[in-house]
C-alpha cells in the first residue's frame, strides 16, 4: 500500500510540476504579456521551483528508505 501511495503522489507531482513548467516556457516565447499573463508565468515559474525541488525530495527520501520493507 505505501508502494501506491508513493508512486500515486510522485507521479501527481511529476505531473503539476511538467505542465507548470510548460506554460512558463510557452509564455516566456510571447512578444508582449498582459498583466494576467505576467502573473501566470511568475506563478509558473514558482510552481516548477517548487516542484522540482519536491522530485528531488521525493526521490531522496525513497532512496534513504531502500532498506524498509513496503
């Protein structure tokens, strides 16, 4: 069951973090930004900040468990 979990979190993180980063590159290649859009990219950006660094921890805290049993 904590097999699941992890793979259903990690996956769902995997996910927020990709697409947040897309919609920061598609909006980092506009000419011009609205106000709206300004805000969006900067959340974009925040949102894969955070998510990149969640993976990592993620990642790092299955590796330092590889001697418990799932």
């Amino acid at each position: 069951m904590k097999q699941d979990t992890f793979k259903y979190v990690f996956a769902t993180v995997i996910a927020l973090t990709l697409s947040s980063g897309g919609t920061a590159l598609h909006l980092a290649g506009q000419p011009t930004m609205t106000d709206a859009q300004t805000r969006l990219f900067d959340s974009a950006i925040a949102t894969w900040t955070t998510g990149t660094a969640a993976v990592v921890g993620l990642l790092g805290s299955r590796l330092g468990n590889h001697d418990e049993e799932d």
